[in-house]
C-alpha cells in the first residue's frame, strides 16, 4: 500500500517539475523575459519556481526601459516597477520607484518639514518662482520675502500680510515656507478659522491639546492664515492665541499671518465677544503681533477668478 502511495506522489512530483520546466521554457522565447533572467545571479532550477512573477517583471521593466515620462508609466502601480532580488536561495519581488518617481520624491522630501493644521496640502506646492510678479503693488512684499529667504534664521521679525481679497497673501507666504523647508528649516502653517472650530475636539483629551499646543508654540517658522476670518471666543482668544503669540514673542519665534484686516480693524475685531467690548483684551494681541511682525499691506488684483 505504501509503495503505490510513494509510487503516485513521486509521479506527482516528477509531474509538476516537468510542468515548470515547460512553463520556463516557454517564457524564455519571450525576450523581454530572457533579458530580465539573464540579469539574475540564480540558477534555473531557482528561477523556474517563479516563472508566472518574473513574466509580470519581465512586462513592467520592459515597460520602464522604454517610458519616457512618469505620464506614460504603464505598470499596475504608477512610477513603479514590479522586479525581482535575489535573497539566499530564493527570489523575493517588490515595487521599486522608478528614476521619473525617485526624482519627484526628491524634488517633494522638504514638505516633510512643514506641518499643517486645516489646511489643504495643495499649498505645499506653493512656488517662490511662480508668484504672480506682473502687479508692481506685489513687489515690496515679495522683496520683502525674498530677503527673508536669504537672511533667516538671522531675522527676529516675520510678518503680518493684510491686504484684498484673493490677492495671493496665502501664497506669497506658503512659498517662502517651501524655500526654507527646501534648505532644511521646519515650519507650521495653520488655517486659523478652522484650526479654531477643530480644537474643540480635543476637550477632555488634555495630553493630546497640550502636546498640539506646544508643538504650534515651538515650531521655528509659523504661519497663522487668515486671522480675523474666525468667529472670536474669549477662550480662543485669550487661551489659545495670546498663550502661543506670548511664548513665540518671549522665545523670538518668527511668525506670520495673513488676514483681510489691517491691524486696527483686526483689534476691533477681536474685542467683541458674548462678553461684550473688550478692547484692552484684544489690544494685548495686537500688540503681542506688533512686537512679532513687520506689518506690511498687499492691495493687488483678486487672482482667484
């Protein structure tokens, strides 16, 4: 009995090898297939094991050998290729970024350096060199910013950018942020309205608002978008923003916002609450911004339509 069991399991096993061997060869006509395993430091009967995976390999570096731009990647995962490495006695498979990806990665590794909070990530590709530079009202700011660029970390001010609607504000700052995180200098950007409404989710988490809290007070660059635009709290205003501006003006923290409000309507702006009129409560934040900031008015085109 066991030697019809050992006689069918050994004809089950010359089977399949003689299944693998035929599927191997038949790969090898394809020439795509006969380069990619002539590259591979293995021997046949390691390389007949992984026929099916080394097609789709053969496929994709095919595919990559003749891409000329990630546009045109035809591989199942974009800018991508599906290759074998060689590991002991076996053939492990992987993604690897192509030369198209790697360069975007690299191009794209200084936005790690910057940390948003309710804020879109299309601003991290914000640009220094396509600022909108046909208004000559646009070129004391960005001068402004370009010197800014080249003196930091040797500046002790940042800047509070007011000015129209859809002016590009926003911009202007987010890209001298990307030109400091492309050197290597970390930063935070906020967009204060919804940053405000957000925070509320961390009551009872202490650990968790603290640990955020502190992170916005240290960060080296910070950029606050769009003050003036929130719906003002005494909580919001005199917890959150005067506890973050005291700490980044005691510890010489460049900071900047951008708001549709010059300084004294934004002052007037923060004074009202369900509290009533508190200007002197308001005036602490000013002036807190006034010691942080040079204060400069951006009147431009609305570049949004």
């Amino acid at each position: 009995m066991n030697s019809i069991k050992d006689a069918a399991l050994e004809c089950g096993i010359t089977n399949y090898k003689s299944s693998l061997v035929k599927d191997y060869k038949e790969a090898l006509k394809d020439e795509r297939f006969k380069e990619l395993v002539s590259k591979l430091n293995a021997s046949e009967d390691t390389l007949m094991k992984y026929t099916s995976f080394l097609e789709e390999s053969a496929c994709e570096y095919a595919n990559c050998k003749n891409c000329k731009n990630i546009f045109e990647c035809k591989n199942k995962v974009k800018g991508h290729a599906y290759l074998p490495r060689i590991e002991g006695k076996r053939i492990a498979f992987n993604y690897k970024a192509c030369k198209y990806q790697e360069k975007i990665l690299k191009d794209n590794a200084f936005k790690k350096n910057i940390t948003l909070y309710q804020t879109p990530a299309g601003i991290l590709d914000a640009n220094i060199k396509e600022i909108y530079s046909k208004d000559a009202t646009r070129y004391e700011v960005i001068e402004y910013l370009l010197k800014f660029i080249d003196e930091y970390p040797n500046v002790s001010k940042g800047l509070y950018l007011h000015g129209s609607f859809g002016a590009g504000k926003s911009y202007l700052v987010s890209a001298t942020f990307s030109e400091l995180a492309k050197k290597g200098y970390k930063s935070t950007i906020i967009f204060w309205p919804e940053f405000l409404r957000d925070i509320k989710s961390y009551f009872g988490y202490d650990l968790e608002y603290r640990n955020m809290i502190n992170k916005i007070k240290n960060t080296p660059l910070l950029f606050i978008d769009d003050i003036g635009a929130e719906n003002v709290t005494a909580w919001s205003r005199d917890e959150i923003l005067c506890t973050i501006l005291q700490y980044r003006m005691d510890n010489k923290l460049c900071t900047f916002f951008t708001s549709n409000l010059n300084i004294e309507d934004l002052e007037k702006h923060l004074s009202i609450t369900k509290e009533g009129n508190e200007i002197v409560k308001a005036r602490r934040i000013t002036e807190r911004i006034k010691q942080l900031t040079i204060d400069m008015e951006l009147i431009s085109k609305n570049l949004r339509k």
